[in-house]
C-alpha cells in the first residue's frame, strides 16, 4: 500500500465516536447497546501481556481550574455542569466532532511538549459557540427586563483554553492507567477503496475510538458520506481488534465507548463491493 494510501487509511480511524448519537431530554445520551466487558478471569490472563503505551511516559501540564456554568446558564452544552473534570472531559469528547477534534490536537501538542494551544486549536468552529455562554437570569427580573438586559459572558478563552488541557490531561491519564480486555471491539469508517491496508501492514495511532457491539459501528459506516465529519471514501469499512489490548471503557453512560492506543496490525480482509471487514491485532510497540 502506497505511503499516501495508508495515511488515508490512519486518517479515516480518527474519526469521532459517533457525533450524531441522539440525546435523551435530560440532555445524556441514549443508551443503544453495550456488555458487560471481560470477566475477571481474562483480565488477569491478559494481564500478562500488559505494555505501556505513548501517554505512559508524558509530562502533565498542571491541572488548571475549570468552572462549572450556572444551572440556567445560556447556550450551554451538558457536560459544561459538572464539577468532577472526567466526567466533564468525557462527555465533552463525545460532543461534537469539533470538539473532539480540539480535544486530540492539545492531546497531542501536550505529548510533544509543545503550547497546548498551538496548531490552531481554538480557532473556529471550537471557540464562538462555547464563548456566548452567559449567566443565568438573576432572581426578581422579569423576562422583558432580562432580554433587554447586557449579558456578562460567563464563559472565556480562558476557560476554553483550560477545558481542552483538563481533557487533554485526562485523555493521557486514562490511557495511560487503561486496563488489559480480550473481549473484541469494533469500528465502524469509510474509506477510499485503494486506501483499503492489505494483511501484514501496521499502523500507529494516539488514540483510536472502538465499540463493544458490531452493529453499532455497521450503522456509522453505513451513513453517507460527510467530508463536514471525516467520513469520506466509497468503502464501507467494519474493523473487529482482537486479541489483549489496553482499553478505556467510558462506560454505559457513554455508549461503552472504548479509546485505544498503540500500534496495530492487519491479520485479515474479506468482503468485495463496497463493503470490507478487517481483522487487526495489537502489537508491540
């Protein structure tokens, strides 16, 4: 596979989770499937083969202080509300794929010891919808007078800037203390077919978006294509990872997603059209 073919392929894996994934009224997403994740008994088999991965060995920024916005604060997304910074930095990963894209790029500005900020990371679409949060009413003014009224932007560039290196922080802390699974993920992407990697070629990924049930991921790859989202290509790709590797499970409150890291190997291809299903392992760094 040609060097621009397989930098197709890595791009195409750095997809979000599913950013169209609807939300109940209580503003959480919907539960559509999920296990129970492996059993006691493969944890500590697979234990053995236990390796670290790349966020093992970074440097953490401090933690900078986040601020939770009012209870009726304006134009606000869910997550904004919680107090613990991993609730706030998981659900804010899965909101939207600019968000989540923010997320990665001071993830990885953090690994290289660079400015979290730097590669552009709050230019638009990330910053203007965060920054017109504003406060909530105050107590006795009626709705006329509060429409009228100058509001005080309760949410900066300050707290923007430390929201995305709290998720940063906590997307390195999580895969760093990442547990061992035998249990298999999947991952549901589009791709251009002579982008498609042959059996025996490897690949190495930060981090890598998986979930517990393969009908879930056949959805998201069925879905049109939507350059706005990443999702590009003619092929519709399902990859099934084996084997022990190092997992975040984020949890039935969110989907069961799974994040990775490492590096991957290709065991199988099968499938013709456009449909291909792909078979890869975990291997050492």
């Amino acid at each position: 596979m040609s060097t621009t073919a397989a930098r197709a392929a890595i791009d195409a894996l750095l997809l979000a989770f599913d950013p169209n994934q609807r939300r109940g009224e209580d503003g959480k997403w919907i539960k559509m499937g999920g296990g129970g994740g492996s059993s006691v008994r493969a944890q500590r088999v697979a234990r053995r083969g236990l390796r670290p991965t790349k966020s093992d060995s970074v440097k953490l920024p401090p933690q900078p202080q986040i601020r939770p916005a009012p209870r009726f604060a304006m134009n606000t997304s869910p997550w904004m509300g919680m107090e613990d910074p991993a609730d706030r930095a998981a659900h804010f990963w899965q909101g939207r794929f600019s968000d989540q894209r923010a997320i990665r790029q001071t993830f990885r500005n953090v690994a290289a010891g660079d400015d979290p900020m730097a590669q552009g990371v709050l230019d638009n679409p990330l910053a203007p919808g965060y920054l017109h949060v504003t406060q909530d009413r105050p107590a006795g003014m009626d709705w006329d007078e509060w429409e009228a009224h100058p509001k005080e932007q309760f949410y900066t560039e300050d707290d923007l800037r430390n929201e995305l290196v709290s998720a940063a922080r906590w997307l390195h802390e999580s895969l760093a203390n990442a547990p061992v699974t035998t249990e298999p993920l999947y991952r549901g992407m589009r791709m251009p077919r002579s982008a498609i990697p042959e059996p025996g070629d490897t690949w190495e990924s930060d981090v890598i978006s998986w979930a517990e049930q393969r009908w879930q991921v056949e959805q998201y790859a069925w879905k049109p294509e939507d350059p706005e989202l990443g999702r590009v290509g003619d092929t519709e790709v399902v990859m099934r990872l084996v084997g022990p590797k190092r997992s975040v499970d984020l949890g039935p409150g969110l989907l069961d997603e799974h994040l990775t890291q490492g590096r991957y190997r290709v065991l199988k291809v099968t499938g013709k059209g456009n449909k291909r299903f792909i078979t890869v392992e975990e291997v050492a760094e």
